[in-house]
C-alpha cells in the first residue's frame, strides 16, 4: 500500500508539471479568444482523408478517420459534432496528442438547513480528472488511438470521497458510501484501440480497456459539455454512467453513416475501496448499444446490460440496466457562446420488486466568460441504498428523490490557454415524506470553488 501511494504522488507532480508543458507546447491556439463557431466550422471542414496523412496535420475522432474529433465521447461513445472542446494539442511526426483536464478547489456543503440531520456535512473538496489521448493513423484506412485518463480523487478528498446528499454507491471500511460521492480510482482508463475504414460511411472497431468504458449509457458526466461546469457528479450515476471505469473491457462495434453498433463484454463488478490498484478482470457481464447522431447537432443512444454482481456488499444480486439518452450542442453568436444539453432516462432491474429508475436533465449556456448551468435529476432510491434498514418501520421499497440545482461561473484569468473561473451554486431537494424524518424538510446544498480547465481549442 504504502508503495502504491508513493507511485500516485509521483504521478501525480508528473502531471501537474505536465499539464503547464503542454499548454506551452499545443499548437493553434489562443487563450481566451477561441470562438466555438469558427473551430466547430473549421472541423466540419476539414477532409479527415488528408488530416492525417500529412505529417499528422490534423486529429479526427478517436475511432474514425471520416468523424471530427468533436464527436468524442467517453469510452467509444459519441456526442454532438457541434460540442465545443476545451483541450490543449500537440502533433509530432505521425503522433497526435490531446489532454483534457478538470481540477476544483471547493467548499460544499449539504443539508445545510437541518443540522444533525443525515448527510449534513461541510468539506473542502477537490474533484479532478486528467486524460490523455493519442492517435496515428496505420498505412491509408487504419486508426490506431491510445486513451489513458487519471484522477487523484483518493489523495485529496479520502476514501469515502466528497459529500454529496442522497449519492449512493460502492463503499468505503465494508460499508456502503451514501451520501457521498466515491472517489475515482486513480488509474480510471487504459485503452488501445484499433478502426479499419472500410469507406467513409463504414467504420470496423475493436477497443480493449483495463481499465476502460463498455458499450453502456451516455458520455459520463464529467466529459459531457452540460455538465461542463458543474463539480458534482451525478445522483442518477448509478443507474446512467457508472460502468465508466471497468476493469477489463472489450468492445466491436460498427459504424454505418449516421449510425454505430456496437456490443461488449466487461467485468460487472465495481472498482474495490483500493484505488491504487488493479482489480481482477472477470469478463462476466456484456452490454449492447446503438448510436445515432441524425445531424451535427445531436446524438441519440439506447443502451442495455447484464452486470453481474455489481456491488461488493451485495455479491448476490444482478442488474439489468437499460439507458436512453439525448444530448444537443449548438454555437451561439459571438465569441465562445455555446448551450449544451442532456436528457438521461436510465433503469435498474435487480429482479424481484427491485426496480428503479432516474431521470436527468441538465443544461450549460456559456457566453463567453460567464456560465449558467443546472440539473433536474429524478431519481428512486431504495431503503438499501440509503442504508435505512436500521429503521423500525419501512413502509416503502423505493423512494422518490428530487433535486434542482442552478449555477453560475466567471473566467477570472487565462494563461497559456489554461482557463481559471470561480464559482457556485445551489441545489434544493424535495424528498419522499417518509424520508424528512431522517433528512428534514427540503433539504438545500451549496457550494462555492476555483477550477482550472484547459481553455477552448481553435482550429486555423
């Protein structure tokens, strides 16, 4: 152990070193004055036959040669061709290289309006991610593409994570985490994967993670523009998104013109309380999902799974997940102006009368320097996921738990194309009538941080 948190703080000074090289080293950019409308036009230009042939003068989507790189999602997921990306770049010899990266410093806090009730709490928190992409293309048609993504989740906010009220999920000491947010591993992706262009309108694809991302539900959260800067993950994740780090994945898929389908098989149990280490690939569970984006503005996907023993504490029990989601990105008029929207519907089968499902609909309008973003999320959380069985009597299997949250971000500086905003932002509940007796009437959460985020990416 001991030596596996010396190697994660090491990694972890590699990266914060790395994160201001790069930004000095990235090519076609200027901080601050990126407009979202030009590198979005630019990229729906650009002839993704020649990007690459050329000495690796341009970058495409990461499994396709035909598909603009703003198409990237999570794992081999796909977003709208219209999101904006906020990223530094760098291209040597036949190499193509990218980093995205979040890092808040934050003070939250939840329930704050019924002290000593549950999940009233106040942290200083820092929720990060860092990930790194690498592509080159292989004779004419052939995409080889390279992911690694990083979080130090673990080291600054603990095992248990950050507060966040009514999340539920994995554990921490051989309890379940509720009301709190579990910490990312922080190995949270290594992928290779390899496309054969058949035509522009063909694409074969064969993705190897460990860990990695199934074939299973929209981008995740931190990676979706409508979320772009909200620090919390979340209620809904896992009945939407959760399987994004998976120890031992493989997925094939086929892409033809608007459409991709694609199927995996992967490892159904959640990552362990040891985020240092690998977990044993089992390759137990499979999942399926199909893909649309019907114009550069959309993108469509249905999903199902069998995940097998996805929790620690509850080894017996299977689920079967099923997800439909939308998500839109349009530019606006003006320099970095953009809206980014998600709607998530997602459904947890456990068997028996273990049905339960959530609903999310979150929106980011940037404009420029200034953000408004917020969530509705709808979620059904049974007495065991918030851990109520210790109570005498419970007189429902699930209970219904709303939140609205809306909040607002400032740049304050950029340097190097490094973007550093200040924010906050506050979330009300409404909760079942059977839960204020633990939680108190309409619980409220709010918080206020600093991020640092690479800035916009301009295409000449």
């Amino acid at each position: 152990m001991k030596r596996n948190h010396s190697i994660s703080l090491l990694l972890a000074a590699t990266l914060m070193v790395a994160l201001p090289v790069l930004a000095q080293h990235e090519h076609h950019q200027e901080p601050a004055k990126d407009t979202t409308n030009h590198a979005m036009h630019d990229m729906r230009k650009m002839d993704h036959h020649e990007g690459m042939e050329h000495g690796g003068a341009q970058m495409t989507h990461n499994f396709s040669l035909s598909l603009p790189m703003n198409r990237n999602g999570s794992g081999t997921g796909w977003q709208p061709d219209a999101t904006p990306m906020y990223a530094y770049m760098k291209h040597a010899n036949k190499w193509n290289y990218m980093l995205h990266a979040s890092i808040f410093l934050r003070y939250t806090g939840q329930n704050i309006n019924n002290k000593n009730r549950n999940g009233s709490q106040s942290k200083f928190s820092a929720p990060n991610w860092f990930m790194g992409m690498a592509q080159r293309q292989v004779g004419k048609n052939g995409l080889l593409s390279l992911r690694g993504m990083v979080s130090l989740d673990r080291i600054t906010d603990g095992g248990a994570g950050y507060p966040l009220l009514f999340q539920s999920g994995e554990s921490w000491k051989g309890s379940p985490l509720v009301n709190s947010q579990h910490p990312h591993d922080l190995i949270s992706e290594l992928s290779v994967a390899y496309t054969q262009r058949i035509n522009d309108k063909v694409d074969l694809t064969i993705y190897a993670g460990y860990p990695g991302e199934p074939a299973l539900g929209p981008t995740a959260f931190m990676h979706r523009m409508s979320a772009f800067n909200n620090p919390d993950a979340v209620l809904g994740h896992h009945w939407q998104d959760a399987t994004h780090i998976t120890f031992g994945v493989v997925t094939a898929g086929v892409r033809y013109g608007k459409f991709k389908l694609e199927g995996s098989s992967f490892t159904g149990r959640e990552p362990d309380e040891n985020r240092f280490d690998f977990d044993k690939p089992k390759f137990d569970s499979y999942s399926y999902r199909l893909l649309f984006n019907p114009s550069a503005n959309w993108a469509l996907q249905a999903s199902q799974a069998y995940i097998n023993s996805p929790e620690m504490l509850s080894p017996d029990e299977n689920v079967k997940r099923t997800t439909a989601s939308v998500q839109h990105s349009a530019g606006l008029n003006g320099n970095n102006k953009w809206i980014s929207s998600t709607l998530v519907w997602g459904l947890n089968n456990a068997g028996d009368h273990h049905k339960e499902h959530s609903v999310l609909l979150e929106s980011n309008l940037q404009l420029d320097k200034w953000a408004v973003y917020g969530r509705y999320e709808w979620v059904q959380k049974s007495s065991h996921e918030l851990d109520l069985v210790w109570y005498d009597e419970i007189p429902k299997e699930a209970f219904p738990v709303s939140l609205f949250s809306v909040g607002i971000n400032r740049q304050l500086a950029s340097f190097r194309n490094t973007l550093v905003q200040a924010g906050g932002q506050v979330g009300v509940y409404a909760i079942d009538k059977y839960l204020q007796p633990a939680y108190g009437k309409n619980p409220v959460s709010a918080q206020v941080y600093l991020r640092l985020t690479p800035g916009l990416m301009q295409m000449k």
